[in-house]
C-alpha cells in the first residue's frame, strides 16, 4: 500500500517548489531499503524495515507496513505503523577531507544514513507479503522512470501448516549498502545473511520493484560498446556482449569492464559482473565515470538488488517459505591515484591440522577440521604502501563486534576465536584460531571484513566476506610395508607385515583459558577381522602381523588431550594372504638345464645368482650346484616367490692344474670296485661320484697334507651299469674322469 505524504505538507512542498524555497516531493532521495521478519511464536511476527537515504533530501514521511495473504491482488488484512527505533544512523564520511555530516553535505558526493522501523503484527497460517512503500525514488543511472515511481520494499513468507514459524534471512549489519566503488578498479558489495532455522538459501539478482508484482523499467545500458574488427586476413572479430540488450538488467546492472573470451574469427566479452552464492557477494570492475555537478546528480549511481529465498522441507516436500530483498546502490567515483585496499589473504599455518585455504578474485574460504586445532592468518594489506614510494596509508579493519561470541559466529570458543594487531597501522594481521566440536560438522560460517585506508580526497574501500567450512577429517593414516597409504596390500602365505600408524593432527592444543598451547597425544587401537595380530600389540602404533588367510586390520586413533572420544579417527587396511606356489623342477639335457616354469625364473649357481639367467633354460658352461627360483602369479592380485628347486651338480670338462694328474683303474670296471691313483696332488682332495642326472652315488675325502702317489679305493657296486663321472677337487684345482660301469 502506497504512503502519500500528509495533506498539509504536501500544500507546503507544493508551494515551496513554487515559490523555489522548499525542494520538490521528487527530491526524497530514498536511495534502497529492505525487509526482513523474527518469529516471536504463536504467529505473531516483528517485521523490521531500514531505509538508506541520501541526506541531502527531505526526510522520509512516516511508513506503513502492509501485510496481503494471497498475492499482489489480495487485499491487506492486516496493517501496522513501522516505528522509527532510535535515532537515524549518522553519515559515514568519503574521506579524511569530506564533511561528515548530513548538515554539511559535499558538493560533489552524496553522503547517506540509515533509519530502522519496526512493527509487530499477527500473521495467521497464509502465503503473506509484507511490504511498505513511499515517492519517489531520485535520478538513479540504470532506471529509467526513477523520479516517478516509489521505492517499495517486500517480503514474503509462508507459514502455512501445524507449527511451521519462520524467521527470515537476517542481513548482516556489517554490509553497508551504499557502497562508493572506485572506477576502473574491481570492487565488492557484500549480501551476507544469517539463517537462524538452518533453511536452505538461494541468492539472486533481480529487478527493483515499483510496486507488487511490477519491476521497475531499466534504462538503456550507456556504456554499450561495438564490435571491432580486429583484422581482415585472416578475419578475427571481436563482439563485446554486455548486458545482453541494450537496456540494464539484474544481472549487469551498471557498466562494466569486459574479459575477451573465445578464439578467432569470434572473440566476445564476458563483463566483469559477478554474484557468488557461496560468499554471497557480488564483485565488478566499473569502467565508465561522469563527472557529477552536484550531489543528487542521478548519474554514476545505479541500483543493485539481491534477493533471497529460503527452501525448507516439510513433510517431505520442499517449499519456499520466505524471501527477503535488499536494494542497494552502487556509486561510482574516481579515485584518481589511489588504489582500494587488497582483499583479505588467508594463510593456514599449522601443519597436519586438515585446515586449507582459497584465495581467489572473489572469494576467501577456509576449510577447518573438526577435532583440530589450527591457526589462519588474516594478511590486510594496500597495493600503494607496497609500490615506491610507499603511500604509508593507514588501514582500518572493521569487523562484527560480535565475532568470538555470537553462536552463528564463532560461537565462544566452540569453532574459535579471532584476535587482530595493527590495526589501523599499513598492514594489519588478523588471527583465527580454529578448533571446533564434532558438533560443529557442516557449519558454514561467513565473517564480513571491511578494510578502509585513509586516502584523501577519497579513500578506498574493499569488503570481503571470508566463507568458514568446518569439515571432518579422519585424518589417520596408515605406512604399509614402508610405504605410505593404507587401503589394501598383498603378502605372500608365510610372510609378515609392518604396519605403522600415523595420527595427521597438528601437534598441539590450544588452551583457550591462557592462551597457550600443550603437545598433543593419541591413544591407538587395533582389531582385525580375520587373523595374524599380536594381541600384546593392539595398543602400539606400529605392530607386525602375520595372516594366514586375507584379513583387515582396522585402526582406531584418539586425540588424549582437548578432545572427547568422538574425535577419534579411523583407518584400516586389507592384507591380501596369496597362495603358496609350487617349487619349480628342473629337467637336464647334457649341459643344458629347464625349469618347469615358462616365465619368471631366476637362476643361481653355488646359491648366488648368475646375472642376467632368466630364462626359463639355461646353458651351463662352469661347474657348481644349479637352482632356480621362479617369481609366480599366484592370482590377479600379486605375485610371490617359489620355493628353490632342487640343486643340480653340473660338471664340464676341465683340465686340472699344471702337475696335477690321476688315473682311474680298472676303467670300465665289471664290478663296480675302482683304484684313484693321485699324482702329482700336494694339497687335499675331494673325489665325488656323479650319475647321469647330476646326483652323487660316491664321495670321498681325502684330508692327507700331501696325496702324492696315494691310490684312493671307490666302491660303485650300489649302482647299475652306466656312464658315471669322477670328480676331484682341491682348492685350487678340478679334474673329471669318465667311469665306466659294465
């Protein structure tokens, strides 16, 4: 419902314009506004309304809110005054060198205030809009009837069913709506809100409203470039596409500077206009600036509007059951050298505590693990102290007084607490310290930042919301036979593993009582579900296993200090157990030796391995004892080594040393008995009988200093007729003989 001035001051503005002494009706300057409501139970609900002026306008008349249960063309049932609360919130200077008050406003730029209204009314179960209005708007840049429309809040709210109340979206105070954005720099206006019922919200931008139901016309977008030809051969064209008409809209609400996107023949432009859900902030590069005459000239000026709806399920169904809007203004100003100050940079400082940190153009967020403590830094800083000369510039943090105490904040200590140094000094640091419940799984927590520096004529602004996630993290973690990970890993049947734990949590706990901070300690806990652990090492945080069959070891590792039992953080493993192999065998062909095996075989000659001797054959061309061994796929999950084969004993003919000669006799023998005449052997001999197949059937030692001339007797009866060879072996030297056996 509109609100028209009262009679008798309208007949004063009226004469006022004609005699040229009071400004018109037109010159109210309601710059934005919005809307927003508390349950107080049993359906009665404190509507709350602020209103953002230009000061140099008349004040505002008094406002009436309306409440409609049906839409734009219901009546309104129910009606109450919205009562000023306290007294209008002073002006807040543009710089060191601008008045500071409405009474001495500047010639050039507008300064602005805030008045709050309330009003308490009883909204039986019903689809509601609240709202207010009053005329006119001024002169704003993107509308394009402003002076002849009025500025109109809403809200709605759906409290329809048994027991559904509903608080809206509470705008933080810390936002300041009106924001002075320098041109040609990127800038920031933050939207923030609090959800006191824990409801889903989705932000957007959309038109003003002139009246229920009715957006308010756009102006044509004054900015808008051409396209341009970048070059003929080969043709590349570069199209900028701004607002998408050639009017404003929601979403491109002033101009801009544009990003080229694309490749040739076609580049486009993509506006440096952007709304992040997440942060709840909208971030631009204003590129066009005019310079104003006076202080309610409607250019530079253009209005921004954010609206927002909140999602609840009831009975399984998900529903709107309120929205809010807030109408704000941006005013771009030239600020000639002075740059705006940097957005804030967070820092994540304690190791192992599962806290990370995104930096981007237009966003902070911090992701912090539960059960953890953690430190962040905030770094505020100003590019024009950071060039040379320095600019020396003081930087002003300012930030909810209520940060370390309010609930939907850092909850007293139950997230963590913030502390700052320098400010007001060139560069600022803030400090979070993080170590938040179990409880606290899913928050997400938004704190406003605003940092101002003391430039003169104008001074530079940049608001930051830093977006707060606190996340789980079962941060154990397992070292698996020397390397690192967890999750699964085979072992061969009959062998051991080493399992190590690892608790990945930063060392130390804060003690919020005296600021301190105590090493941290962790209690271990092992259980397996199949077999292989020592019992006696349940408790260790490393412990050898040895399953016979596949089994899981599950970890279980507890922060002693600070925290409860529900901090602890679990692991676990599977131990795949493979399945035994088989030794390989080996067949003999003369000098040439065969494994059983195609593939994997490692051949080794007097029990050390002959490099290079994987094949699954192997040509002897020195005398010793042959195995191999062979690495077997004993299933799709890994392989494991056989067992060795059985040693095969090759000899080659080889000629003994110089001086060193035998004979065999008789040779053949027809019983198997035989005579080793040693000549020329000073040292001590081994004489060693071989079959066909490398097996010993005779062995003799002879352990005489000097065997000079000895004649050693064999005896071959135990064995059939065949080839057979002799051996005779010293240190230094080795002779075969052929032995025949008829």
């Amino acid at each position: 419902m509109k609100n028209r001035l009262p009679f008798v001051l309208f007949i004063l503005l009226l004469l006022g314009g004609l005699l040229g002494g009071l400004p018109s009706a037109r010159a109210s300057h309601l710059l934005g506004c919005d809307m927003t409501y508390t349950s107080l139970g049993n359906n009665q609900y404190r509507v709350k309304f602020r209103l953002y002026r230009d000061c140099s306008g008349i004040q505002a008349s008094a406002f009436t809110l309306a409440c409609r249960n049906g839409g734009c063309n219901a009546t309104a049932t129910v009606s109450a005054p919205l009562v000023q609360q306290g007294p209008t919130i002073a002006a807040t200077p543009l710089g060191p060198n601008t008045p500071g008050t409405c009474a001495s406003p500047s010639a050039l730029y507008p300064l602005y205030d805030f008045t709050n209204y309330e009003a308490t009314v009883t909204l039986p179960p019903g689809q509601w809009t609240l709202s207010t209005a009053q005329g006119s708007r001024p002169d704003i840049g993107n509308l394009a009837i402003a002076g002849s429309t009025d500025l109109y809040a809403e809200a709605y709210l759906d409290n329809r069913g048994t027991n559904v109340f509903n608080t809206s979206p509470q705008f933080d105070p810390q936002d300041i709506p009106i924001q002075y954005s320098c041109v040609n720099q990127r800038n920031s206006l933050g939207f923030s809100s609090v959800e006191p019922d824990g409801d889903s919200l989705a932000y957007a931008l959309v038109a003003p409203l002139a009246a229920c139901g009715t957006n308010v016309t756009y102006a044509p977008y004054n900015n808008q470039p051409s396209p341009v030809l970048i070059t003929t051969n080969p043709v590349c064209l570069y199209s900028p596409v701004a607002s998408g008409s050639s009017t404003f809209t929601p979403t491109l609400p002033l101009p801009v500077a544009m990003d080229t996107t694309g490749s040739c023949p076609q580049l486009t432009g993509r506006p440096r206009f952007k709304l992040n859900q997440t942060a709840r902030t909208i971030t631009f590069m204003p590129n066009a600036y005019s310079p104003a005459t006076v202080a309610g000239d409607g250019r530079n000026k253009y209005q921004v509007v954010v609206e927002v709806t909140e999602y609840r399920r009831i009975n399984g169904v998900r529903r709107v059951v309120g929205r809010v809007r807030r109408e704000a203004v941006i005013i771009v100003i030239d600020c000639g050298a002075n740059t705006v100050p940097r957005p804030v940079v967070a820092v994540a400082r304690t190791v192992n505590s599962g806290t990370s940190t995104f930096n981007s153009v237009d966003s902070t967020q911090i992701d912090v693990a539960s059960c953890s403590f953690s430190r962040v830094t905030l770094n505020f800083t100003d590019p024009d102290n950071q060039r040379t000369p320095s600019a020396h510039q003081q930087l002003t943090v300012t930030l909810p007084t209520d940060i370390n105490t309010n609930p939907l904040l850092l909850a007293s200590g139950d997230i963590g607490s913030f502390t700052i140094t320098g400010n007001g000094s060139e560069s600022p640091v803030g400090t979070l310290y993080f170590q938040p419940s179990p409880a606290m799984v899913g928050r997400l927590i938004r704190l406003n930042f605003r940092v101002e520096d003391n430039a003169a004529p104008v001074k530079g602004v940049q608001t930051r919301v830093v977006v707060v996630r606190i996340v789980r993290n079962n941060a154990a973690s397992l070292v698996t036979a020397g390397v690192a990970g967890g999750g699964s890993a085979d072992l061969c049947a009959g062998g051991t593993l080493v399992l190590q734990a690892n608790a990945m949590r930063p060392d130390s706990v804060r003690r919020l009582s005296n600021n301190t901070t105590v090493p941290q300690t962790y209690a271990y806990q092992w259980t397996v579900r199949g077999d292989g652990l020592n019992q006696a090492q349940a408790t260790s945080a490393t412990i050898s296993v040895a399953p016979t069959r596949t089994s899981r070891y599950s970890l279980a590792v507890s922060p002693i200090t600070g925290f409860g039992t529900n901090c602890g953080d679990t692991t676990s493993v599977l131990v795949r157990v493979l399945p035994a192999t088989a030794a390989p065998v080996v067949t003999r062909n003369g000098l040439v030796l065969t494994s059983s095996y195609a593939t994997g075989n490692q051949w080794y000659r007097d029990g050390l391995p002959i490099a290079g001797a994987t094949a699954r054959t192997l040509t002897v061309t020195a005398n010793g004892a042959y195995s191999v061994q062979t690495l077997v796929a004993a299933s799709t999950l890994g392989s494991c080594l056989s067992p060795f084969s059985a040693a095969q004993t090759v000899l080659s003919a080889q000629r003994a040393l110089a001086g060193s000669s035998l004979s065999v006799v008789p040779n053949p023998t027809p019983d198997g008995r035989i005579s080793v005449v040693l000549t020329g052997y000073h040292q001590p001999v081994e004489l060693t009988v071989f079959d066909a197949l490398g097996r010993t059937i005779a062995h003799k030692s002879v352990t005489t200093p000097n065997p000079q001339g000895t004649t050693q007797p064999l005896d071959l009866t135990s064995v059939g007729a065949g080839v057979y060879v002799l051996q005779v072996r010293t240190a230094a030297s080795l002779e075969t003989r052929r032995v025949v056996h008829e």
